[in-house]
C-alpha cells in the first residue's frame, strides 16, 4: 500500500465502526451456538482476508488462529489449501465458501459450492459461517479503503481494545 493519507473511517466514524464491532461480536456468538470452532472461525477469516488482499486483517487473524492452536505448517498451507492434505473436510467446506463470498460478485454462491458445503455443514453451521464470511469481508473493506498501515505490531490485545472502542488504527 502507499503512503497516500486516507481518511480513516474508524476514526472518522466511532459509532459506525463501534457498530460494526458489535455486529461481529454477535456474530461470534453465533458461531459459538452453531458450535463452529475457533480454528475454522480463523481460517476462512485469514483465506478471506488474503483474497481480498487485506494485508492488516490477514495478521490479525494470523494471530488469532496462533493463539486458537493453529500451527505454522496449517497457516502456510492456506492459499493453497485444494492441494494440501491438512485440512478436514470441514475446513475444506469453509474455505470454499469464503472463496464464494470473496468473489461474490461474479456468481454468487454457486450451486455446486452450496450442494458440497450443504452436505458437510448444518444449515445452522452454514448460517453461522456465512455471517463470519460477511463480517470479515465488510472489515477488509474498511481497511483497504482506508490504505490502512500494517506496521510491526505485538498487541493483539491492544488491537482488540481499540477496535472496540473505535480507534482501531
């Protein structure tokens, strides 16, 4: 990304971005009942993120799926994850169907993506994955608009507060 200053939008808009953050704190929520786990949650957020070449989300959800139990070997395997043996059928559903709503523009879901997740997740899975899908993809939205920086960055948890009371970036 360059240098050219952008207007921040979480910045410029607190409630809009503080919204957002509870629209994805409810969707977390969701997941939790449908019973998708963390490691899943994590992946198809950072397959999302590196479609839509958001390289800020890409490292926080990096770090996220570190801290859910995810190994350095899964991680690198993601952008290629049809050719790799790593990942449950589960998985494999999910990172389809990210592949679907980062690009939803072009198909929509289609037919046979829905068929194959349908077979493998509950429609409540399904439900809940696709809000996940939503969220992560209006966030990479917001920080490539933005040009958001990625610089070295070691506070999760700080990112976290600031992303809560919208000052994130």
């Amino acid at each position: 990304m360059t240098e050219e200053r952008r207007v921040h939008l979480s910045r410029s808009a607190p409630p809009a971005y503080q919204s957002l953050a509870a629209f994805s704190k409810t969707v977390g929520g969701i997941a939790a009942e449908s019973g998708l786990d963390d490691r899943l949650k994590e992946l198809v957020q950072i397959h999302t993120s590196q479609l839509n070449g958001c390289a800020y989300c890409v490292r926080v959800h990096v770090e996220r799926a570190v801290a859910a139990g995810v190994s350095p070997d899964v991680l690198t395997q993601i952008a290629v994850w049809r050719d790799s043996g790593v990942f449950s059928d589960r998985e494999r559903a999910g990172l389809e169907l990210a592949e679907a709503f980062a690009f939803i523009h072009e198909d929509g879901v289609p037919d046979d993506v829905y068929d194959r997740v349908g077979a493998i997740l509950s429609e409540q899975e399904y439900v809940a994955l696709s809000w996940i899908l939503v969220s992560i993809n209006a966030f990479n939205r917001v920080a490539i608009a933005g040009r958001y920086s990625v610089p070295p960055r070691d506070d999760l948890a700080g990112e976290d507060r600031d992303a809560a009371s919208g000052a994130a970036w």
